[in-house]
C-alpha cells in the first residue's frame, strides 16, 4: 500500500465536502470521496464544553480517529463498507459501522503509541485521550441527548469499547491486533 496524506480542511459554520454539504452539528468527519478531513474549528470547545473531554490530547485523538478513517479508505475497507450498505438494512448496517468505528479508534491507538516513541506525549495525555473516546460512546451520548439507550441505532461503539479498542492500538502499535471485522467480542 502506497500512504497518500489526506488533507485537513479546518472550517467554521458549513463546508461543502465531495460528501455533500456539512454543517459543524455533525462533527469532525472524513470524506472517502475526496481523502479529506473536515473539523470546525468549534468542536475543540464542545469537546470540552458538551463532552467534558478537554486538553490538545482528546483532540488529538478525535484528529486521528479520521485519520483512522483515511487509512481505512487506502485499505479498502471503506469500499467494503459502501457495498455492505446497499445490501443490507440499516440495523444491520450499524453493526459493521461499530466495527469499522471502532477500528478507527483502534488505529488512533497505534499512532498514539508512536506519538510516544516520538516523546510528545506529556502526563496526562493518554488519560486525555481515553477520557474522549469514552466521552464520545454512543450509549453515554444518548444517555445524556435522551436518558436512554437504543443499542440497535450505535454507529460508534460503546464508551467502554471505544476506549478498550484505543488503548489496544495503543499498546500493540501496529496494524495486526486491529482486526474489529473478525473479533468475536468487541
Ligand atoms: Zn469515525
């Protein structure tokens, strides 16, 4: 596999993706169709705000969860994903977007273990990281949008698998533990 770099388009307000029209209520994103990664510049505020999940490093984990996405674009498995969803229904889907969410966390793992080796880390910032990927599970987002969970309707993985699958990437540091598709147990 040749690496392209995708791009980082940062915006504010709405941005027009090969995707389609966004606005900054849907999030940090990345786009298949044009290789790109796109953040308003807010969500580092909401991030702390409305997830309770502050510091550089909890966006840097949410950074390279899309990231994580363009890996998997370069892997094929986004392709994968696009013909599984014009096959099968929606609940179904949801069960191979938690998969292939949580391999995105996963793979923010491994390059946080490298961010290591490289010695950015500081004290704290795994912690940071952790405290974010828990932030953003679907059954603690919902529990708080709603006071209750519908565990048929997570694209995303719960709190608890969205850290436990960062922190295996964190740990192994390469692409092999990674396999979310293949795993018994999420
Ligand atoms: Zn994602």
């Amino acid at each position: 596999m040749v690496y392209r770099e995708p791009i980082l388009v940062l915006y504010s307000g709405s941005v027009q993706s090969a995707c389609g029209m966004a606005g900054s209520a849907v999030g940090p994103f990345y786009c298949p169709a044009d290789e790109k990664l796109y953040i308003d510049l807010s969500f580092y505020d909401d991030l702390q705000t409305q997830f309770k999940a502050p510091g550089d490093f909890a966006m840097a984990y949410v950074i390279a969860h899309e990231v994580g996405h363009h890996v998997q674009k370069l892997l094929g498995i986004s392709d994968e994903m696009a013909k599984i969803r014009s096959r099968v229904s929606e609940e179904e889907y949801n069960k191979y977007s938690v998969r292939l969410e949580l391999q995105a966390d996963y793979l923010a793992g491994v390059w946080a273990h490298h961010a290591q080796g490289m010695g950015v880390l500081e004290k704290g910032d795994l912690e940071e990281a952790l405290n974010a990927a828990s932030a953003v599970g679907d059954d603690t987002i919902q529990q708080r949008a709603r006071g209750y969970v519908v565990p048929e309707s997570f694209t995303h993985g719960t709190s608890e698998q969205r850290k436990k699958w960062f922190y295996r990437g964190f740990e192994a540091g390469n692409l092999e533990e990674g396999d979310t598709f293949g795993a018994g147990n999420l």
